[in-house]
C-alpha cells in the first residue's frame, strides 16, 4: 500500500459508517495480532547478509 494512502483525511458523515469504519480497524489489529504471535516470525529460507566484497562474490564480479 502506498503511502500517501496513509495520509489522506477520510470524514465520517454517517455515524453507523463510522462505527463500521472502526470496527474493521479493530478486527484487523486483532487480526495482525493473532498472526504475529502465532507464527514463529522465523523465515522458511536461511538467510544471510551480504558486504562488501562477499556481494560480488554472490555475483561472481570482477
């Protein structure tokens, strides 16, 4: 998602929108959650940083 997404103003006229509006914020911090801690937040592939001259030999550079 975008950020300038992030920085629009919305306004709310309609208060039964606006509780919707909040309940789905809500849900989907619950839902960040329950996936944050129940996954192990490890990554399926090992994975290793690479500097300096350790990236060129990755990409075989001269």
């Amino acid at each position: 998602m975008a950020t300038k997404s992030f920085l629009k103003q919305v306004e709310l006229k309609d208060k039964k929108l606006a509780e919707q509006f909040v309940d789905a914020l809500e849900d989907s911090m619950e839902n960040a959650k329950e996936n944050y801690y129940s996954n192990n937040n490890e990554p399926s592939i090992k994975c290793t940083e690479l500097t300096g001259e350790s990236v060129k030999m990755f990409f075989n550079a001269k």
